[in-house]
C-alpha cells in the first residue's frame, strides 16, 4: 500500500466515526417534521393567487348555483314555444274581418278532421287527428 492510500483508509475510519457520532445526535423524527413543513410551505408559497383551495371552491360553488338557476329557469319558467310569436306577428298585421277569415277556416279544418277537442285541449286527440290538423295548418 503506498502512502496516499494509507491516508485516504484513515480518512474514511475518521469520517465514519464523525458520522456515528452526528448520527446519534441527530433527532430523526423532528428533522422529517421540519423537512415536511418547509415543502409544503414552498409549494403553497408557488401556487398562484387563482389556485388556492379557497378560490377553487368559490368557483366551484358559483358554477353550482348558475347551473341550478338554469335548470329552475328551464322548469319553472319556460314560455310559449318559439314558432308562436311569428304566428303571432303575422296575426297582429291582418284587419278584424282577415282575422274572422282565419277563424273561419281554422273553424272548417277542425271540422274536416273529424277533431272536436273540449277547451281547447288537444290531448284527447289521435295521432292521426294531430297529422291532419297540422297539415292543414301548414297550408
């Protein structure tokens, strides 16, 4: 053995009692603690201000509340279909004797059907009751 490595053995043997020495010193368990608590203070700490688990759950809870108001909109509040107001634009231009026309011949379709609904009701009526009243509607 030359002279460098009978030094570089030596070294070793007084590192490795330096470290036995630190290691039964060391508290092991309060370390990983501190450890721990500094990573999730850096990771909190890089989260931008839009990520943080208090802004996700605002968000969260005002897409919730949007989309229930959708759906109470859409149940509660759902107007006539959308083809009635050109009906009903076209209806308002026409004079009251155009009108009585209209009535007339809606009154003679009604009849050709074959189609007496009560009120107004078109529920009791066949499906091919429905065709031949939308048929004739259609012109």
């Amino acid at each position: 053995m030359t002279h460098d490595e009978e030094r570089d053995i030596e070294l070793e043997r007084l590192a490795g009692r330096l470290g036995m020495k630190a290691a039964e010193r060391l508290d092991v368990e309060r370390t990983a603690a501190a450890v721990l608590e500094r990573l999730r203070a850096d990771r909190a700490a890089r989260r931008p201000w839009y990520i943080q688990p208090t802004w996700l759950r605002a968000a969260a809870l005002v897409v919730l509340m949007v989309g229930a108001g959708l759906v109470v909109r859409g149940r509660w509040f759902s107007g006539p279909a959308h083809s009635g107001h050109y009906v009903r634009e076209e209806l308002q231009d026409l004079s009251a004797d155009q009108l009585r026309e209209v009535l007339g011949s809606l009154d003679q379709t009604l009849n050709d059907a074959a189609v007496e609904p009560a009120d107004d009701d078109f529920s009791d009526l066949t499906t091919e009751q429905l065709q031949a009243l939308l048929q004739s509607l259609e012109g």
